[in-house]
C-alpha cells in the first residue's frame, strides 16, 4: 500500500484525500501516547468528563454540514443521509456522556446473611485504552457507538478508521477539543488493524465481516486482548395479515435499498404471510422502481451482488424488479426477487446490496423458523397490527433487536444495546451494556462490625456452626 492512503470517491473515482499510513511502530506510538492519556482521563471526574465529551459533541453538531459533505464523498452516500447518521451518532454521544454517572459510578448492593456485617458495593472502572476499528457504510454512527460510550467511560481511544474511509475518522479525531490525546485516528489497511490488535490496547471493538471478524479474533488470542464484535447481519421482515401493507413495503424498501442495501441491520429477507403475499409484492415493487440512493462503496461488492442475484435466478426464483442486467459497476438498480429456495446465497449469506428477497409463508410459526434459519442474527423486523402477538415474535427471534412496525427503530434509541448473536458477532455497544462493555467491574466490601457467628476463621467453635447451620435451614430449608 505504501505509505500514503488515498481515499476516493465511489461515485466519481475522484481523489478525496491523502493520509500517512500508520505502521506498527506508529500504531505502537499511538497507543503508547494513549497510555498516558488514560491516565489522566480515568482519574476526572465524570462532570469533568462530561464536559469535555458536550464540548466534543458540540464541535460535530456544529460543524454537522462539514462533516457530512465528508462522509458522502468517501461513501457516495446521499448528503442527507450522511447528516442523519451524523445525528444518530451525536444523539448517541450525548446519552453516554450523560449516563455514564448513573450506569458506572459505586452503588450499594445488598451484602446477604453469611456477609451481613459488611457494607458492599460495586463501580464500573475504565479499561484503560480501546483500540476502535471502524466500518466504511457508516464511517460516523457506528464506530462512535464504539468510541463514545469507551470515551465515557473512562477510556482513551485509539480509533482505526476504514480504508475506505480514514478522512472520516481524522476528522473526527482533530474535533476532539481535550487537552490529552484521548482520542486519536491510525490510518491504514488491514496491516494497521492487525498493528493494533497487538499493540497492548486493554480492548479491541470491531465492526466488519464475519471473516473478518475471524482474523481479528485469532490475533487478539495471541495477547487475550478482549473484544466486542459486530459482525453483519441477513436481517428479515415478517409481515402478518393483518399488517399494514403500505407501511411493511415502505419498511422493506427502506431497509433493503437504503444506503444502497449496505447496512449491516437492514432488511434482506422479507417474509410474507400467504394470504397478502401478492398484494405486498405488488406495493414493494412500485417503491422499488422509484427507489434512489447512491452507488455501492467498494468495488469488490457489485461482484457478491451479482452472484446472489444469479444463484437465485438459477435455482427458481423469480426477479419482480431488476435482475442481472441490474447490476452495473457501482451503481446498482434496486433488485426484488421473488420464491427464492432458501438454500440459496441470496437467503443464507450477507448481500451488502440494494437487493430484496421476499418469499411467501403459511404464517408467522413459519416466518420464525425461516428468520431464524441462517446463521446471523443481528435483527428484525415485525409488521403486524396484534401488539401483543409481534411482542412474543420478537422474544422468539434469534436477534439482538427488533422492530414492530417500523425497521431500523432501536438504532435511535440510545438506551437500547446493540449487538448480534451467532455470526453477527458478541458483546454489545449502545446502552447501559455498551458502558460496561468497556469498563471492567469491581466489588469492594468492607466489615462494619465482628460477625455474631465468626465463621471465617481456621479455628471455628463447633457450637457457633451449629448455630449457623440451624439459621441457614431455616432460611433455606424450608
């Protein structure tokens, strides 16, 4: 790669920037300097913290247009969606520096019998240094659901941005306003990742490929850095009959078109109840038509596009909107096929395209089997009008999270956790889980007054344990 990174413009293959490339000895440095950081950064208060990350958080909503204009050249996504995923992530940023206080901080808990003379409590602890490695679809929203919620709780952060797009990851580091380097951006392929999975950071957070997501792993092994996965998704939508078919085709096209059908929990698979199949069809296919996004990121994905729209074809689907003849270097028509088997590529692996497949159903039992099926489970999606009926669906799917009658809806939703389960990765960012996630727990206990039964010694009276084995059936015996 040598030691300059360029990143271009998908639509245009225009130079978008250049930036040095960071070697291991860089990475090294980069964590090394992150170090010292840390330890300033855990030893604030979480006031002094907050300030500081409202100060950071400022900086991008202020600059929103800036940043924006940034994220579309290097992803060619459209500019307005750019500027929603910049304000999901500062939603985001806002809620962590925020809760860390409540979510982190030392609490009483309850101390039981056996302990009753000591006082017990528990408090989240910084890590000490994250090591962030960062997706190109959305450069912004999702390593900052990374990077905020470690930057709160107490963590410096190292942050390898995409290849696809490191502008978007300097960028976000120079706005940083502390004193410290608590957060800095390592530009560089595959090579700087794995630079930075060695370096001694105290936790890797990744978002990529399930193979990806392999390698990552087996060179953290090396050092037992522990790591937060995210993995992609093959993320269905179930529509029942009684649902409302404008607002389920609205919801699919959204989430399989949107972002050019790169977006690791948008909607691949649509499962229709058989009674109103035809009529969704019919629905799904005039938003299709009309559906505008920008071209695909990378120029390796047309080719894995295409190649699941022809193993479809291939073993009986059928193309309802686009086919082959759609798929045209880095803009891709909008593809819905149509009774795809479900051993197909199209059904069981990640597309990352604009491309819907949407199959029939006898009834929801079976739209769960069928969602559940493949081997990610990241998210899903239930339109159906029964409140009750969509809530024991959600329970019953293998998924992070899911939405009822809309797609995509716990993204905004600071609160929730995020995360898959299966080959859509492990651990969880976003929420009260995404703090403790890159924190470490510590219990403390401290004796207020000697035990009335003093078991905890060598030199136990056999009547004080006959005392207590008598209070402990009557506690537990009964």
């Amino acid at each position: 790669m040598g030691t300059v990174l360029r990143s271009y413009s998908p639509g245009t293959t225009d130079v978008v920037g250049e930036y040095p490339v960071a070697d291991s000895e860089a990475v090294r440095a980069a964590v090394d300097r992150a170090r010292d950081a840390a330890r300033w950064w855990g030893g604030l208060s979480f006031k002094e913290r907050r300030v500081r990350l409202l100060a950071w958080k400022r900086a991008i909503a202020t600059r929103i247009e800036e940043l924006a204009a940034l994220v579309s050249a290097e992803t060619g996504k459209p500019v307005d969606d750019a500027v929603l995923e910049v304000m999901l992530a500062v939603e985001h940023l806002d809620w962590a520096a925020r809760s860390a206080p409540k979510v982190l901080g030392r609490r009483k808990v309850p101390s039981g019998m056996l302990a009753a003379n000591h006082a017990a409590t528990v408090e989240y602890l910084p890590l000490g240094v994250v090591g962030v490695i960062g997706p190109w679809n959305y450069p912004v929203y999702t390593p900052l659901g990374s990077v905020s919620y470690a930057l709160a709780a107490g963590n410096a952060v190292v942050f390898k941005p995409s290849e696809h797009t490191p502008g978007t990851g300097q960028w976000l580091a120079e706005a940083w306003p502390g004193e410290q380097p608590v957060l800095q951006a390592v530009v560089g392929d595959g090579t700087t990742g794995a630079a930075l999975c060695w370096s001694g950071v105290d936790k890797i957070a990744f978002t990529g490929s399930a193979a990806t997501a392999r390698k990552v792993m087996a060179a953290c092994a090396e050092t037992l850095t522990p790591l937060v996965v995210e993995g992609g998704g093959k993320d269905a939508l179930i529509v029942a009959a009684d649902a409302d078919l404008d607002a389920a085709a609205r919801a699919a096209a959204f989430g399989g078109f949107g972002n050019s059908g790169q977006t690791c929990a948008g909607v691949e698979r649509v499962y229709v109840v058989r009674s109103v199949y035809e009529d969704f069809l019919n629905r799904l296919q005039k938003l299709a038509e009309s559906a505008s996004y920008g071209p695909m990121t990378t120029p390796e994905q047309p080719a894995i596009v295409l190649s699941h729209v022809e193993d479809a074809l291939a073993r009986g689907g059928r193309a309802i909107v686009g086919g082959p003849e759609s798929v045209r270097g880095a803009r891709i028509a909008p593809v819905v096929l149509a009774d795809v088997p479900e051993d197909s590529t199209a059904v069981t692996e990640e597309t990352f395209g604009p491309t819907l497949v949407v199959n029939p159903v006898a009834d929801l039992d079976e739209a769960v089997r069928r969602a559940n099926a493949v081997k990610y489970g990241l998210a899903a999606s239930i339109f159906t009008k029964d409140a009750h009926a969509a809530t024991g669906i959600a329970r019953r799917l293998r998924t992070g999270a899911a939405s009822i009658n809309a797609v995509l809806g716990f993204a905004g939703v600071p609160s929730l956790p995020f995360g898959g389960v299966g080959d859509s990765g492990f651990g969880r960012i976003h929420g009260a889980d995404g703090l403790r996630e890159f924190s470490r727990a510590q219990s403390v206990t401290r004796q207020r007054f000697h035990a009335p039964l003093d078991l905890m010694r060598l030199d136990r009276d056999p009547k004080v344990m006959a005392r207590a084995v008598k209070l402990f059936r009557m506690r537990h015996g009964r």
